[in-house]
C-alpha cells in the first residue's frame, strides 16, 4: 500500500511479454505507469524491422517499423490495463541513434500523438536491453 492507495501491477493480452521481472503496468491511484515498450511482437523473439547477424548483433534495422509496432504496444497495455490513448499525460522516449532516427521518429510521433500532445522527453541511451532502437515509458490517467 503507497500513500496513494493500493498498488496494482497489471498484465496486457497482446502486448509482448516482458523481458524481465515486471508488469506491463502499474496502477497507483488514477494514473497508470507502464513499463518501458519496446517494438517485439506478442508471441515472438523477432523484433520487427530488425537484422542480426549470427552473434545477434544489430546488421540493419527500419526505425519507422519498430516505432509503429511501439506505439501500438503502447496502446494494447494501455487499453488492456484500463486506460486509453487519448489519456496519456507524459512520454519518455529512449532511442539509440537520435542523429539518424530522431527526423522519422518524430515524423511519426507527430501522426499517432497529434490529437493527444502528451508531455514528451526524448533522449539517446548508448543501448536498450535488447537490440532495439526505440522504447518508450508512458504515464496515463485512467
């Protein structure tokens, strides 16, 4: 129990399973914090958009594709934890070569958030966790 009230960690049905210890989600109060959403597909290793080579290092990669497939992870966990797009609130965007992905990145950033214009942080890690280009750490009312 946090000063807010009951803590709840929460699970989405077509989002891709976490990579570690963690909800997808957790709620506290009316706001909703995800965990971090990378680009992987529910049900799959693969990552959309993404070449390896045999010791699993990034060959080649298509930033538009992995930032689609984030965005609509985000809105499976969002949806499918009792929120909606249209309630997020701040973004914090990770991405692992702004001088080459920031332009497409934000391009379509402006398509899927236009109606929404959340607050938003962005800024470039050395890495992610696995070989992705773009995750994103989400608040939302619900």
């Amino acid at each position: 129990m946090s000063a807010g009230g009951e803590r709840e960690g929460l699970m989405s049905d077509r989002a891709p399973a976490a990579v570690g210890l963690y909800p997808h989600a957790r709620k506290v109060g009316n706001l909703l914090f995800l965990s971090g959403v990378g680009p992987r597909v529910k049900g799959s290793k693969a990552i959309p958009g993404v070449e390896l080579d045999e010791e699993g290092n990034i060959v080649n990669y298509d930033i538009e594709t992995q930032c689609r497939n984030v965005f609509d992870n985000v809105r499976y966990i969002l949806e499918d934890c009792g929120s909606s797009w249209d309630k997020m609130v701040d973004v914090t965007v990770f991405l692992t070569n702004m001088k080459t992905d920031f332009k497409t990145y934000n391009k379509l950033y402006a398509e899927y958030f236009k109606d929404v214009q959340p607050c938003r942080t962005t800024v470039e890690v050395k890495s992610l966790p696995t070989p992705i280009a773009i995750e994103l750490k989400v608040i939302a009312e619900v």
